[in-house]
C-alpha cells in the first residue's frame, strides 16, 4: 500500500501545485486586463499645451475637465479663467505634475519632446497631436475625440471643417478673376519675417489659389529685405490684427508705397485664427476669402 499512499501524495500535491498556479496567472491576467482598462480609461483631469489644442478640448465641449492651460491660451474667453502651467515652448513641469493630470495634450509642432518624455517616466499620460498642415486637422481631431471619449462629437466637428473648407475652396473657383495672383502674410513687420513653406498660412493661401511669394523661402518663417518685397511685387499683403499691428506695420507701408497692393488697398489686416491650427480655421480661411472679393 506504500507506493499508492505515495502515489495519492503525490497526486494531490501536483492538482495544489496546478490549483496555485492558475489561481497566480488569474491574478496576472487581471492585473494586466485592469492595467489596459485604466490605460484606456477616459482622461477627467486634462492639461492643454497649446492655444489651438485648448481651443479644440472646448469645441469638443469638454472644458470643463480642463484643469490647467498654457498663459498664451485665450480663446475662448472661459480658457483665460483657467489655472496656467507656463508657456507655450517652456511650461512648468511642477507646476503639471501639481495638478494631477490624468492626460497632457501637446503639439508635435511647438511644445518640447522632453517635455513629453519627463511626464511619461513620471507615470503621466500624454497625447501628441500631430497636425501641421490645414489637411491633417480634421483627422487629428477625430483621433484626440476618440482618445479622449468623445468620438462622435469629433467626428462631427472634423466632418463641418472639411465640409467648409471644401466649400470655400470651390467658391474660390467659381468666383470670377480678381486682381490678386500672389501674396505675402508678414508676421513681423520689423524685422520683416513672412510666413513661408509648411505653415498654416500657406496652406491657407493655396486653398484660395493664389501663390505665397514667401514659400520659396529656406525656412517655414524666411525674413525679407524691403528691396526683396519690392522686387517680388505681390498683389496683396496681409498681417495679423494682434498686438497693435496696424499701428507697427505703418512705417512699413510707407516705405512700400510704391506697390500697386499698397496704393490700390490691398493690405488686408486678419484675425488671430490663421495662426492656430484648431476649430476656427475655416473662419480664417473664410475672413481672408472675404478680403479678397472685397475688391
């Protein structure tokens, strides 16, 4: 009987050995499945880094699980009331890891990667948005709604932009010939810097036909001499309205005088939203549109 008693001995310590181990890889598959679940979890606590991304979190209508922006996020007005974390290019970490984020939404185009790096090994979690150009807005706000729980609000909101740039852009060509073939958006007037190759802004001007005189330029804002724009004779130019550009740009334009755009009026001053690549692009495109069958 000794070897069966062995034998039984045996048995049920092999089943409490496999009863253990299963119950271990339970616990593991659990640990992992809660793991994913919170990974996935929709974020309640979400810092923005960028104006154009705080600008898109309250069209999506979720400001109010906005607990920090950037000083530079204005728009709407109720993103000014928020707590700030810093700049744009320079935003406190302390003062991001204070408030507890669940999720930090950055910009490919602006905010600093170790920035992004520093908050993951922290435990933080971010998202990157990574549009820079007018075509990848609408799909970038698809894919931040989803991350963020609010999908069919975004696709919503990404259906309306396409729909009216779309729009915009056939009114283009069917409107009848105008006097403006080229054009220059000067973002600083002192020293002269225009918006050149892969911004928004020429992006913008493409949608409307007409060519960016600045986009031959070697970087994304080329700087001009005054004797450059006078060679390069564009048939309009425009600037942004902010920081009392109206006033700072004056001198330019008399010194520029001598331009047919300047002497037929075509100097057209826009608002702010050309510079952000979020929900109120098409506006812009619409506004600058609008300057243009104006004459």
């Amino acid at each position: 009987m000794f070897p069966d008693v062995v034998i039984q001995s045996r048995k049920r310590l092999v089943g409490s050995l496999r009863m253990k181990i299963a119950v271990c890889l339970l616990g593991a598959g659990a640990a992992l499945l809660w793991s994913a679940i919170a990974a996935a979890a929709v974020p309640d606590r979400i810092i923005s880094l960028a104006p154009n991304l705080t600008e898109i979190l309250y069209d999506l209508g979720i400001e109010n699980r906005i607990v920090a922006v950037t000083d530079h996020c204005d728009y709407p007005p109720g993103a000014r009331l928020k707590p700030k974390i810093g700049g744009f290019v320079n935003p406190s970490l302390e003062a991001i890891v204070s408030l507890r984020p669940d999720c930090v939404v950055m910009t490919e185009d602006g905010n600093p990667r170790v920035l992004e790096r520093r908050l993951r090994a922290l435990g933080i979690r971010t998202y990157i948005f990574k549009a820079r150009r007018i075509r990848d807005l609408p799909r970038e706000i698809r894919a931040m709604g989803r991350i963020l729980g609010v999908g069919g609000v975004a696709d919503g909101r990404a259906d309306r932009i396409e729909t009216r740039i779309r729009r915009i852009a056939e009114g283009i060509k069917a409107a009848s010939q105008r006097n403006v073939k080229k054009a220059i958006f000067i973002v600083q007037p002192a020293p002269l810097i225009a918006a050149g190759q892969g911004t928004t802004i020429d992006d913008a001007f493409a949608i409307l036909g007409i060519d960016n005189i600045a986009a031959s330029g070697r970087t994304r804002y080329p700087k001009y001499s005054l004797e450059e724009i006078i060679r390069l004779r564009p048939d309009a130019l425009f600037f942004g309205k902010g920081f009392g550009m109206a006033e700072r740009t004056r001198p330019l334009m008399e010194r520029l005088v001598t331009l047919d755009a300047v002497r037929a009026g075509r100097v057209y001053f826009v608002g702010d939203a050309i510079y952000r690549l979020g929900p109120r692009i098409d506006s812009a495109l619409e506004e600058m549109a609008a300057c243009l069958n104006a004459r």
